[in-house]
C-alpha cells in the first residue's frame, strides 16, 4: 500500500544528521519567508537550493515525483489561472513557491525519523507541563496517530473490497457504518495492548 | 510462577450470563494449554491473568499478587500476546515499537537501543529495524508484537490464539519460539498441535474449566465434547 506520506528513508548524509529541531525550524523559516518573495528568478534559486538538498541526501528523483504528483490538480489550475490574471512572472512566482515548500517538508520527512520530529515537538510542550500537561504523553499521542493512518486506510480498502465483492454499488452510508464500527473496535484492541505493555499510567 | 485462580466467576458488564463460571485452579507447569469452543470464555480467562480483566467473583493471585488492585505490578510480570498483530504495534516503525516498552524504566538512551537491537537479531528483524511497522508481513508483525513484549523480560507470556491469522510457517515460527522460551507460557489456541509437547492442558466449555490433564488425554476430551 502506498501513501503520499513521505516515509522516512535511512541514510547517513548531512540532511539526515542535521538535527530535527533545525530541519523543522528551516521549514517553519520558509514559510514565512516565502512571503516575501517577489521575482521568478528568487523563487528559482530557492528550488535550487531545495533540489540540491535533495542530492545531498540522495534521494532517488522518483520520490520527487512522487511528492508533487498529487499537487497538480491544484497547481495546473492555479498556474493557468495567475498566468491568466496576473501574468507569467505572478504565476511563476506562486507556483514555485508552493513547489519548493512541499518539496522542503517533504525532505525533511525523508530523512528524518518520526521519533525525532515528535521528540522536538515533546521538548517544545515542555514549558506546558506547568498547566499540567506531560510533553511525553503529547509524543505518545502524536506517534499513536501516525500509527494510526495506515490502519484507518488499510480498513477503508477492506471495507471498499467486501462492498465490491458483494456487488454493492458505492454508497456513503455503507460505507461510514463498517468504517467507524471497525475503527473503534481496533481502537479497543489498541488500548488493550497499550494496556498489557504497561501504558495504564 | 504461581498463578492461583480461586472461585472465579465474570460477567461482563451489561451482560446477564456469566461467561466464565467457578473457576479453580493453581498453575505452575512451565507449558501451560489452553483449548475449547468459540465463545467458551478462554480469552477472558487469559485476560485475567495479567489482570485486564479483573473478575466480577473470585480471586486471581500472580506471584502472590491478587490482580485486583495490582494490575500495574502484575503486567510487569506477565506478557501478553493478542491474535491480531496489527492492533498490538503501537508506533510507526519497527525499532519504535520494541523500544516503547522499555520507557519510564531508568534505562539511558544507549541502554534501550542496545536492548532493542538485541532483540530484533534474536527475532530475524535486525534488518528492518527503520522499517515502517506497518508494511510488515503478517508473521513478521506477530514476531515484531512477541520481540516487543519478550524485550521487557516477562516472567510468564500469556498468548491468545497467536497463530490464527498466520500461515503454516510462520505458525512453526512461533510455535518454535515458543518452544525455546525460558519463560513459563499460558497459550490459548484452536490448533491442537501446538500444545502437543506441553505440561497441562485446561479444556474450557460453555464457561466452565471442564478439564484439566495432560496434553493427549485433554486433546481426546475435547474431541469427544465436539464430536
Ligand atoms: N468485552 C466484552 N463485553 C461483553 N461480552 C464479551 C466481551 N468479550 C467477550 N464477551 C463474551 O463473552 C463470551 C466468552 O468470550 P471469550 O472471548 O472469552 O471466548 P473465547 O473462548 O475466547 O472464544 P473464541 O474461541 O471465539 O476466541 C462470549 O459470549 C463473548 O460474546
Ligand atoms: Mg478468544
């Protein structure tokens, strides 16, 4: 099965040594930054930039593809639309914008553990534990809903092939009832096990 | 390890029916079975002996600790391995799950990954330690879930029909870990080979333990229930 969530690929290139907690700062720093970009040839020299990176941790180009790819209906739309409005160097500008920054995080998931994004993310919740809350709880939480999604699309396609074997045609309610009743019942099991290896704190 | 049920008796809540009925008995065999039809009340009586379920009539004492009111203290003790291994994975990646049991332990950062790495060479998954969990074969995941629990050093592992969504040879996988455990084991299966070389087999119906011997005698008694 295969998701569009960057999964993380092992290696041992700069990108991946470099710390989560400056990878996820860049992304954050690009987002805000790309805000102020105005002219096509910047906004190209930050694709550069990220491509580069991309060699660097030698990433196979089909995973690049394979990030975009689900972005073009909206971007094909979005492009004819600017270029249309405000013309070629608007388009391209917004346009290369959105590509570079999904092609940024999507680097940044490549080449690095999901413990260590959730471990930034517990030492950024730290400062709550005064309003009671327990950072490796939160990272608990965070990793059990990363878990999580594969399980909910694997039952999704069950569902969807029983209903095709028994020669349903596609309806929303058949469909949300099995889903929803199967969905709790793995979350009962999930919390058993959860129990039995001692998270019952 | 001593478990001793005494005059146990659970009903779920919200059911009428009791679904295990007057149970007792005291086990200490090192390879215990535990054998009967659908519905009959075997895994709630697994469930009871690390204390996730805790009985509405009786007692259920582990090492001289009464699961009621010891759950926490109890699980440290005893395993416990599910059917499904799907529902038992908790992180996204192999080497996470296994290192999830070791948290709140006092261990340094170095000590779990050395037990972690240990482990998953013990079990054939040293290869696939960044591996996402979930795109595991079946019998790999049921042996990723076992190397999870095993690496937190249980004294007894309690299985609930392990091998039931696995092929023949990860089946002889198991039953072959199994088999070399040190750990005493309490396994609860619908394949009666696997308890062919164990100590004791309990034979459960209708709610009641309705016997209680060795491997062939037990395996006969049930066949005869069911014919
Ligand atoms: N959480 C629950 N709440 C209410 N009733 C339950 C619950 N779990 C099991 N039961 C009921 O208790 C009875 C015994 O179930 P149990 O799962 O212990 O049987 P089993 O011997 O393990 O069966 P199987 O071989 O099918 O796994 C069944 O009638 C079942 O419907
Ligand atoms: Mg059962």
């Amino acid at each position: 099965m295969s998701t569009s969530l960057g999964l993380y690929r092992p290696g041992t290139s700069p990108v991946h040594r470099t710390p989560a907690g400056v990878k996820l700062a860049v992304v954050v720093a690009a987002g805000i930054g790309s805000v102020f970009v105005r002219t096509p040839a910047v906004a190209g020299v930050l694709l550069a930039v990220v491509l580069v990176a991309y060699t660097v941790a030698r990433t196979p180009p089909g995973l690049l593809w394979h990030s975009v790819r689900p972005l073009c209906w909206v971007l094909v739309p979005l492009m004819v639309f600017q270029v249309l409005t405000a013309g070629w160097a608007r388009a391209s500008v917004i346009v290369g914008v959105i590509v570079t920054l999904v092609l940024l995080a999507n680097l940044v998931t490549l080449t690095t553990r999901t413990t260590e994004l959730v471990d930034v993310v517990v030492r950024l919740a730290a400062p709550l534990r005064f309003l009671g809350v327990d950072p490796e709880r939160v990272g608990l939480v965070l990793n059990l809903g990363i878990r999580g999604v594969p399980l909910v699309l694997e039952l999704a396609t069950e569902v969807r092939e029983a209903q095709h074997a028994r020669g349903q045609a596609a309806s929303a309610r058949a469909f949300a009832v099995p889903l929803i009743v199967g969905a709790l019942r793995r979350s009962d099991e999930i919390g058993e096990a959860l129990a039995a290896r001692g998270f019952d704190d | 390890m001593l478990i001793e049920v005494d005059g146990v008796s659970h009903v779920y809540p919200g059911g009428v029916e009791p679904v295990v009925r007057d149970v007792v008995v005291r086990l200490d065999e090192h390879r215990i079975g535990i054998v009967g039809a659908n519905g009959s009340g075997k895994s709630t009586f697994a469930r009871m002996l690390n204390g996730l379920v805790v009985p509405s009539a009786g007692t259920v004492t582990v090492d001289g600790l009464d699961t009621r009111g010891h759950g926490r203290e109890v699980r440290k003790r005893v395993g416990f391995c599910f059917t499904n291994p799907d529902t038992q994975i908790v992180m996204p990646t192999v080497r996470e799950d296994v290192a999830f049991g070791l948290r709140r332990r006092g261990l340094t950062k170095e000590e779990v990954a050395a037990r972690v790495d240990e482990a998953l060479a013990r079990h054939g998954l040293g290869g696939l330690a960044d591996h996402p969990a979930h795109l595991l074969s079946g019998g790999q995941k049921q042996l990723l879930a076992l190397a999870s629990i095993l690496v937190t050093g249980p004294e007894l592992l309690v299985m609930d029909e392990p091998t039931t969504l696995l092929d023949l040879r990860n089946t002889r996988r198991v039953a072959d870990l199994v088999t070399e455990l040190p750990q005493q084991v309490v396994l609860v299966t619908h394949d009666l080979d696997l308890v062919a070389g164990f100590d004791r087999v309990l034979v459960f119906d209708r709610a009641r333990l309705v016997h209680d011997g060795p491997p062939d005698e037990a395996v006969a008694f049930y066949r005869e229930l069911m014919a």
